[in-house]
C-alpha cells in the first residue's frame, strides 16, 4: 500500500515506526529542511520539502492512503488539499481541525471526491481501553464516569505554538481524554458546564467543572485545574467494578466489597514496542476497517461539547 505521511515532526516519527512495520510503501511530505533532516537521520527514509501544495503542483501519483502529522493549525487546510486532490483516504491528527466550519467544510468535500477523512484519537485503541470495554460488557455495562484533563499550564505556557492552538487547548490536546470518555460512554445527551478563571495563554477558562448524561444514560462528571496540580485521568464504574485509568496506558481496578486498588493485566506488548495506540490505529485506518476510529461526523457530533466545557465560540 503507497502512503503518504504528511510532516517531519516527532509525531510523524511515531507514525513512521508503525508503518514500516506494516511494511506499507511510505512517502514523507515536509516543509522545512531542519527537521527533514532529523527525520532521515532517524529513521533512514526520504522526505520530499517544500510543503504539501508545491508537491501536488508537480502532479504526482496519487497513494492509496495519507497520514496529516502536521501543527495543529495546519490540519484542516492539509487534509483538505489532500482530499481535493483526489487522495481517496486521509488520516489526520486530533481535532482535525481548530474550528466547526472547518470540520463541515472537510465533510462536504469528503463526500464531493468520495473520501473518507477519519481523526487520530489513538487512546482508543490502548491495551487499556480495549480490556476496560470488555470488563463493561461482561458485567452488564458502564453504569457511570468520572473524569479529569487537567493540563500543566506552567509548561503550556512556555510552548510556541501556531495562531490559535494554545488559546483553543482543550481542542487541540486535552480532547484526548474527552474522546476516550464519548467513545466508552457515549455522547452527552445532557451537559452542564462551569468554568472559571483565566490563564495568559488560555484566556476562556482555568478551572472547568462540569456533569451530564449520555446517550447511552451512563452520567458523568468531570473537574480539570489548569492553574492546579494534576493529571489526565478517567474512571468508569460498573455495577461490581471501578476502572481507573491514570495513567490512561494502564488499567487498575476496584472490587465491590473492597477498597484495595488492583492492577489488571492487560495485553500491551505493541503499544510498549510502538507509541501506544498507534499500531492499531494505523493499521484499522490502512485496512479499511471502522474499528474504534473516529469519523468525521463523530467529531462534529461532539464538537459542541468540547466548546461548551471549554467556554469556546464553535
């Protein structure tokens, strides 16, 4: 299968990894020659630079398959140009996008070409997850959710980032863990948000709390401090079980009739060889198969959400 990856930074290293042990035919698309470097250094494979546009001027082959690992603000206009030009299947970095235009336009034009544009959520598919959703289903179902994304804002603060990537955070990182949460849980049927504060890098909000109910009738609450100690972390409940996974690469759980915390072992050799996740992925994406990946009506589906539990416009 010809694939093209699209960026040269550390994560299209990642990607890089996974492919050639899927032995898929790879073309890397970067911009700049610093980081083109690094990447053949790293991994032996060539990179074509001057940006994705100069090389479709050039009117080349199409792949079968493109991967978009670029900076969050460049998501949209890469994958879009990908799509217009005919790429039949497109993979592209969360959120997709920084906006919810930009993810309809995407959508209209995937239909338009016959496309189909899926968003690189890889905590679906740890070891984690996965052994979470069969517990669930052994035990009768998710019965309720916690969760927490909160993020080290004196860290964050420092970062250079594209226009609008820090200011729209809970879009282009924490979704991560609110993903995860809609994909075991369902989506918010019902959602009461509050935020509070600001950050000079985050202007809507430093403190988010919130509760609601999904779709699937699991409720849920969430508390995230941006301007606090804390980590990522997400704890769903069924009748005889609560899971935890903090850190989300491992799952421990609670007994009724118990407080111990046990850890429980799981099935993880790839995600320990490969960055967690992306393997299974990659490979479901390569496959056509729908698996856990995310689609682009999905994330539009839960679009207002996001925005909603970090006091964003749309």
């Amino acid at each position: 299968m010809k694939v093209w990856l699209i960026g040269s930074g550390t994560m299209s290293l990642s990607y890089a990894a996974v492919l050639r042990d899927l032995s898929a035919d790879t073309l890397v698309i970067g911009r700049g020659e610093t980081s083109a470097a690094k990447f053949r250094e790293a991994t032996g494979l060539a990179v074509v630079t001057g940006g994705l546009d100069a090389f479709l001027a050039t009117a080349p082959a199409l792949p079968d398959a493109a991967i978009v690992s670029v900076g969050v603000e460049n998501l949209f206009a890469t994958t879009a140009a990908l799509v217009r030009a005919g790429v039949p299947r497109v993979l592209v970095e969360k959120p997709g996008a920084l906006d919810l235009a930009s993810l309809k336009t995407l959508r209209d034009l995937a239909a338009e070409r016959g496309a189909r544009v899926s968003i690189g959520y890889n905590r679906r598919y740890f070891a984690s997850t996965r052994k979470a959703i069969e517990l669930a289903q052994a035990d009768g179902g998710f019965t309720s959710c916690s969760f927490e994304f909160t993020e080290w804002g004196h860290e964050i603060e420092t970062l250079v980032k594209g226009p609008g990537v820090k200011e729209r955070w809970l879009l282009s990182n924490s979704s991560h863990v609110i993903d995860l949460v809609f994909h075991l849980i369902g989506q918010p049927a019902e959602l009461h948000a509050t935020t509070r504060g600001s950050l000079s890098w985050h202007p809507s909000a430093a403190i988010f709390t919130g509760s609601g109910l999904s779709d699937r009738g699991v409720p849920f609450a969430y508390h995230s401090n941006w301007d606090a100690p804390g980590r990522w972390g997400v704890e769903v409940l069924t009748r005889n079980l609560r899971m935890i996974l903090r850190p989300m690469e491992a799952l421990q759980v609670m007994r009724r009739g118990s407080v111990a915390i046990e850890p429980v072992a799981i099935d993880d050799a790839i995600d320990k060889a490969f960055k967690p996740g992306l393997h299974r992925q990659t490979s479901d994406f390569l496959n056509g198969v729908d698996g856990a990946l995310c689609s682009l009506d999905s994330q539009i589906s839960a679009w207002g959400s996001y925005c909603r539990i970090g006091a964003y416009d749309e």
